[in-house]
C-alpha cells in the first residue's frame, strides 16, 4: 500500500511511547502474525512500529526493539514474498529502507537505497521477489521547482533481500510514466505491472491539468492507469496498449477517474480496483489476455469521504477501502465472475478513528484487518468475518504507535498455514 498524497497534511507531534493495550494482549500466548506501520515524524527520520498479532483475538502487542529507525516521512512499505525482508518507501529523502524480518517478528540489519529520481510514492514486489519496483513523483531532471512527469526505478532483490543497481531501461536507469504515480501494483499471475497517474493540480510546462496543449505536453497529464509487462529474467518493463486516446503524446492507458489516489488487483489478476479520492469512488477493470484494462461497464462504484487505497482479502473475496475524511472502511464483496464489488449490507462502512490510510490483512487467517489512522496517531484492529465481509472491532482497539502511521503490512509468524489463493 502507499500513503501519499495525505504526506502533504501538517505532521503533529510523535506519541511518547508504544504501551500495553490490556492483559490479553501483554501476555499472547498464540501469535498469528507480525504487523508492521510506517509512522511519520514531523520533519525528523520517521519509525517503523513492530507488533505480534494474537491469533484468538487480534489484539496488537509491540515487539522488543520497536520501534525501528527509518528515513524522513516513511510512506508506504511492502514484504518480500519468502516474508524475510520489509521494504520502506521514504517519501522527503527519496530513499528505500530495507529490513531484515528475524523469525520472531523484530526487525533487524537495514540498508538505505536511492531512488533514481525524487519524492517516491509507492512499491510493490513481483510474486517471486526477484523485482522492487518503486514509483517517483519527478524523473531526473524535475522536481518541486520544476514539476515534470514521474518514473519507475526496478531494483534486482538479491538472494539475501539487499537490492541490486537498478535495472536500465536504454541509456537511463528508470522507466518514464506520466505525471504524479501515487501508486504501482504487480499481479499475482502475469507479472503485469500498472501505475496510477493522479495528475497534478497545478499546471506546469511538462504537466498540464488538461489535453488543450498536447503539442507542448510531452506526456499525458490526464488521470490514467498504465501498464507495463515485467520481464522476470532482466527486469525490463514493456509497455502494454491501453485504452484508445486521441490526445498526441499521451502514453497507452486506462482513464482513472479524477484524482486516483490507490490501487490493487485480486489474486487471480482478472480484476484490477482503483481508488479515486476526488469523487467519491471506486474503478473497477477487467484484465485483458495482453494486459491492458476494461472498465467494468456498472461502474464505478461508490465510496465514502475521500477514499485513499484498496486492499483485497487473501482469498479474493472481498476488497476493503480506507476513506481519510469519512472516517471509515467500506467493505465490498467482490463477485468471483464478473468482480463487480457490491458493499456489504451489514457493515458498509466501518467507523474508524480520524485518518484512515492504509488497510492490510493478516495472511495466516485471513480473519484481521487493520488500518493505520494518521490523524488519530493509532492502529485498530477488526475482526474480518470470512463468511459475509462484515468487519467488527477486535479486543482493546484502537492501539497507539509510536509516530503518526501512514500505512500498514503484515506477515505470517510462521507457524501458520497461509490463507491465500495458490494459482
């Protein structure tokens, strides 16, 4: 998951300490799963927030050594398939940190890497771990003073998770895609690889809110989602046809609402979701036999206030999305034909406290859910019910972490089976 566009909100000051949420959770016997949370510290190296999940009741507790140093406004992180290594996005100092994930959850030796340009936003892992790929805001030769369009940097991951000099695309060492990724997603079968173009606001000479100036726009400044095809020998991306556009210069892709702001596929990459905070809404597509993408025709389909990701269960039933302003977690179940989300009747949007931005689910279960809630500087806890898609909160939510969370990851502990679709 990512935490982007909501990094430009005004950080408030770090919590004073992880504590113990309750005796249940102070003394778990069974652990499920290892919950990790990137937190953000007003302008100063932000954290990486370690817990143990309880198996009987979801309950958090904080992990010895947590929390863990990151770099500045860590936004978003990912875990290596073999679930041996944790991936840090930090948002101001352009940079990955990567963890080594110990047997008992505490993370361990870390390494910083530079992005191949600046502001990064997002990541994802392929199915084999073999490729990092990591989303830019500005390409070399852009920035703040000088907005232009965005890129990719695809890191080689190295057998013992350190991550290699990324990959060349031609002469350069980064893919161009359009103006502000905010989000990059790889399928679990395929390896397609799509990135979500928000657009910016504000209108520069590389970047224009509109298609009115195509001859002076080099790359699409519209809202869309492009793929890729990765090839898993050499890293290398090609881009696959996308959605028909009469507008000069703009790269193959699908329109992607207004402002979308996050991005998931379903295990069997049929199905590909985007969130779009600026209506209210959610875009569904369906996967192509080349890789290019659909609308659903019924969508899309509504959220709450300001929606900012998507995050579908383990076993391709449900999606879940995170809306910052509601604040709350619409729940959908996801039809196995047709993947047309319909929400779920009992519990359409769970309350959450203030700034929800990131949604993962526990692996071995399939049974918790949590999100990290920014403004409220707190993680919580629901019980996801495998059979409808309700969610209900789980003993002593919400759990307060050290700094203000941006997004959440989980692992299994190992001692689990793990709940996900085997295609």
């Amino acid at each position: 998951m990512k935490f982007s566009q909501i990094g430009r909100v005004a950080l408030a000051s770090i919590s004073s300490a992880a504590v113990c949420f309750g005796l249940t959770a102070c003394t778990t016997a069974h652990t499920v799963a290892f919950l990790y949370a990137t937190a953000s510290n007003k302008g100063t190296p932000g954290f990486v927030n370690a817990f143990k999940v309880d198996s009987d009741s979801g309950a958090i507790t904080p992990l010895p050594g947590t929390p863990y140093n990151a770099g500045l406004n860590p936004i978003a992180l990912v875990a290596s398939p073999n679930e041996s290594n944790l991936y840090v996005v930090n948002h101001d100092d352009s940079t990955i940190t990567e963890f080594t994930i110990t047997p008992k959850g505490p993370l361990a030796s870390s390494h910083t890497y530079p992005v191949v340009g600046t502001l990064p936003t997002s990541l994802a892992i392929d199915p084999s771990g073999k490729y990092l790929i990591v989303a830019v805001t500005y390409q070399p030769g852009y920035s703040a003073a000088n907005p232009g369009p965005g890129g990719l940097t695809v890191f080689p991951v190295n057998t013992d998770g350190t991550l290699g000099t990324p990959v060349a695309n031609g002469s350069a060492n980064f893919v161009p895609t359009g103006c502000n990724p905010v989000g990059v997603n790889i399928t679990a079968l395929h390896n397609f690889v799509y990135v979500v173009d928000q657009n910016f606001a504000t209108p520069s000479a590389a970047c224009t809110p509109t298609p009115s100036t195509p001859a002076t726009s080099p790359i699409s400044s519209l809202p869309l989602v492009i793929a890729f095809s990765l090839n898993t020998t050499n890293g290398s991306l090609t881009s696959i046809p996308g959605s028909p556009n009469t507008v000069l210069g703009v790269p193959a892709g699908a329109l992607a609402g207004v402002q979308p702001s996050g991005i998931s596929s379903e295990p069997m990459a049929r199905f590909v979701y985007v969130s779009d905070e600026a209506s209210n809404q959610l875009i569904g597509y369906v996967v192509q036999a080349d890789g290019s993408l659909v609308p659903m025709v019924n969508g899309p389909f509504s959220t709450g206030l300001f929606p900012v990701g998507v995050t579908i269960d383990p076993r391709g039933k449900y999606l879940f999305v995170p809306n910052y302003n509601g604040p709350s977690i619409s729940s959908y179940a996801l039809d196995l034909g047709t993947g047309t989300p319909s929400a779920v009747a009992s519990a359409a949007q769970a309350a959450v406290p203030a700034g929800p931005t990131c949604v993962a689910i526990e692996p071995a279960l399939g049974q918790y859910l949590f999100s990290s809630n920014f403004l409220d500087g707190s993680i919580t806890g629901e019980n996801l019910n495998t059979h409808t898609g309700a969610l209900s909160p789980v003993q002593n939510t919400p759990f307060n972490v050290y700094g203000q969370p941006t997004c959440v990851a989980t692992v299994g502990s190992g001692a689990h089976a793990v709940e996900t679709i085997q295609p």
